[in-house]
C-alpha cells in the first residue's frame, strides 16, 4: 500500500509541474478563447465614448471643410470688386485706329473721349554697325577686347565674304553704338567705330533715331515705338510710317462691355456666395439632410448684412441710378439668387455710366461696403479666423480625449486578461485534481492486472478461513 500510495503521489506532482506548464497560454485550462473576450468585451465598455469622440471629430472636421468653403466664395466676390469700388476703375474707353498698319492703342482709366489726327513719320530704330568682309567667320583678326556695351553681335557669311554685325539692343537717339578695342595685339582696331574721335572702321547700316509723329498736327518724339503720354491714358504702339501728308485717325470712345463684364461677373460671385450660405447652413427636406453649419449664427448674420448693403439705395446719385435695380439687377424669391437684366444693364450704362460707378464704388459704394465687410470675416484676425482656431482647439482636444481613452481601454484590457488568466489557472487546477481524485477512488479506473491480483488474494485468504 505504501509503494501505492507513493507511485500515485509521484503521478499528481507530474500533472502539477504540467498544469503549470499549460497555465501559460491563455485558455488551455477553461477552453475558451479569452483574447476573443477580452477584446469583445473591451470594445463594448469603450463604445459610447469611442463613438461620441469619433461623432464629435468628424463632426469638427466637416465645419473646418464648411467654414474653408464659405471663405473661399468671400475672396471669389471680394476678387470682383477691385473693379467696382472705385468710379474711374469701371468707367472705360475703347481706342480705335483707322489705318491699323500705322499704329494701335490702348487706354488705361485716365482716358477721356475724343478723336485725334495721327501722323507717323518715321518708326524709332536701333544702330546697325557693319565690318568690311573677312575670308571667312573664322579668320582670325587679332587678339583683345572690344568694348561695346548694350549691343548683340553676329557674322553674316555672303558670297563676298563673312561680315560682323553689331546691332543696338535699344532704340531711339541717345542709343547710339560705339566700339572701342582695348589690349591685343592692336588688330581689333579694324573693327573700331568711335565718330567722337573720327575713327569709323565699322559701317553704320542704319542710325539710331527717335520716333517722329504728329498729333493733331503738333510734333512729337519718342525714343520708343511704344509711346506713353503724348495722349492722356492713351498708349500708341506705332507700326509704320504713314504715307506722305496721310494722317489717320485715332477715336477714343466710352466702352461699357468691360464694365458690363464686371458687373456681371460680380452678381455670379454674390451668387456664388448666397448658394454657399444656403448649402452649409440649410436644411434638405427631400433627402433630410442638413448643412454642416445648419442654423449657424455666423453666416445667417453675414448673410442679413449682405442683403441689406445689396439693398442699398442712393437717392442722391445722379442720372436715376439709386439702386441694384436701376440696373436689371434683382432677387430671385424663389432662389434668392440674383439675376440681371443685361438690356436694362445697357441701357444704365450707355445713359450714366459715371452715376453707374458711383452706386457701386466710392466711400459708400455698394462694392465698397462689401469689401469692408469681408475683410471683416476673412482679414487677418478676422472672425472666421477666430472660428478656424476654435475649431482646431476642438479638434486637438479630442485628439487627447482619444488619446487617453485608448490608455484606459489598454489597462481595462490587460486588467479583464489577467482575471481571465486567473480564472484559467483555477479551472486547470481543478481538472487536475479532477484526474487525481478519479484515480483514487475508482479502481476500475487503475491497472487491470494490479486489481486482479488484490481480489484473488482476498478471496483466497476468506476461503481459507
């Protein structure tokens, strides 16, 4: 019995030294997976705040993308402006020349309308220096420097041999060529050219000269072929010399297309701006769907601000003009959209266009007010700059709320691991005692031939007595 008794205590300390053995991956004693648990059961005890985090930044990353896409439509608007705030800018004047091979022009702001004479003489030119002929672009002339500031050299090869041309890079009288040669061996003084000093080794092909025309009959020069200020606001690129005692005629005259173009181009920016407000801040009852700055104050007051400079009325202005709509420009009540009425435009335009730029531009000017109020929303330090850093603020915030949500997850998840462990290790434990006690208390469970022997001893020792 005792070497019984000892076999079987040397059986349970193997299963003990084997139990904790198998204590080490998780699950092997209970026989379930408890990595699956665990994560199941840390992902259910983060959920609302996972989720509310993730709502909440998404939610600041779609008013960033709103509030980019509204400013975005200010500087479109504030872009077309710079035409309209001020009168002179949107008043033009289109430059006509009869005989367009003569000359043409163009206008700035300062031009006024009129109808000049113009006479072209003779077209500015640049000097033109010519060598005598060499054998050929590779004989060699000596040795040295020449000096000839602000010209372009080439070698023309002809039949009668190679010739270098020297030509001025600029135009009129004062930009007359000279070369002079410095160090060598004195052979580049053939291709000298110096009048002061009577030394013209080179031949002029063509002087330097001003442009000589008339206007009006009065005479005028210029040192270039691009002539400013002889017209006030008026540029004349001369093309050719006219024909003898043949002047043609320059007609400077109000032009409205490019005025009408800023208008126009103007309204599609307000638009632009009004469909932007009604996207980001309204609500869509056929998909049920709202703007991402649904109801926001900040908009709904640019927008009331907007309405009421569009509404402006100058019942001083000249010519009838005192409103938007003296011009054919009015409110959609349907879209809120504006529209324009391109006839009711040019006729405003043809009959006052100076009462025109003083409706829009000017101290209290239309485009001026707008301006003004933009800067206030997208200048430095504005309010939607303002608005931006508050939102990021937010959003970093619930970066760190993420953050330190996924910390405390982590120690939830290492916490559950470790009972679960635990538990694992208890139930392993208990299997082995199972096995144990099961192997001393049922026989039948041990060697059949040791059993056999024990009976057969009894049942001896019975009959014998």
């Amino acid at each position: 019995m005792s070497s019984a008794v000892s076999s079987t205590g040397a059986t349970a300390g193997a299963g003990a030294s084997s139990a904790s053995s198998l204590i080490t991956s998780t699950g092997i004693g209970s026989g379930l997976n408890i990595s699956a648990i665990v994560s199941a059961l840390t992902t259910n005890y983060g959920a609302a705040q996972t989720n509310a985090l993730a709502t909440q930044q998404s939610t600041l990353n779609a008013q960033v993308s709103a509030f980019g896409t509204f400013s975005s439509a200010l500087s479109t608007l504030q872009a077309t402006l710079s035409t309209l705030d001020t009168p002179s800018q949107l008043a033009g004047y289109a430059a006509t020349v009869a005989d367009k091979t003569i000359a043409s022009a163009t206008t700035s702001s300062d031009a006024v309308a009129g109808q000049y004479s113009l006479e072209v003489q003779n077209l500015a030119t640049a000097a033109t220096l010519t060598s005598s002929a060499f054998a050929s672009s590779s004989t060699a002339v000596g040795t040295g420097t020449l000096n000839n500031p602000g010209v372009t050299a080439s070698v023309i090869s002809t039949s009668g041999g190679a010739r270098l041309v020297i030509s001025g890079t600029a135009t009129g009288t004062a930009n007359a060529i000279t070369v002079t040669q410095s160090g060598g061996d004195g052979g580049l003084s053939s291709l000298v050219y110096d009048p002061a000093t009577s030394t013209t080794n080179l031949t002029q092909t063509q002087a330097a000269q001003d442009a000589n025309f008339t206007v009006n009959g009065y005479a005028a020069t210029s040192a270039n072929n691009v002539v400013t200020g002889a017209i006030t606001g008026v540029t004349l690129d001369l093309l050719a010399p006219s024909a003898a005692n043949t002047p043609t005629t320059l007609s400077i005259s109000a032009d409205n297309s490019a005025a009408s173009t800023s208008i126009g181009t103007f309204v599609t920016a307000v638009n632009g701006v009004i469909s932007a407000i009604q996207t980001l801040s309204g609500y869509d009852p056929s998909t049920q769907t709202a703007g991402p700055l649904n109801g926001n104050a900040t908009l709904q007051s640019f927008q009331n601000q907007l309405e009421n400079i569009l509404g402006t009325i100058k019942s001083g202005n000249t010519g009838g003009i005192s409103s938007l709509a003296d011009l054919g420009i009015t409110t959609d009540a349907n879209t809120g959209n504006l529209t324009s009425n391109t006839t009711t435009l040019g006729n405003a335009l043809s009959a006052n266009l100076t009462a025109v730029g003083n409706l829009l531009g000017g101290s209290t000017g239309i485009a001026t007010q707008l301006n003004s109020l933009i800067n206030q929303y997208t200048g430095p330090g504005g309010l939607l700059s303002t608005i931006n850093q508050g939102l990021q603020t937010s959003l970093s915030n619930v970066s760190q709320q993420q953050t330190a949500l996924q910390a405390q997850l982590a120690t939830y998840s290492a916490t559950l691991t470790k009972q679960y462990n635990a538990m694992d290790t208890a139930v392993a434990s208990l299997k082995m005692m199972q096995t144990y006690l099961t192997a001393e208390f049922n026989p039948s469970q041990s060697s059949s031939s040791s059993s056999g022997s024990s009976s057969s001893s009894l049942g001896s020792g019975n009959l014998g007595t």
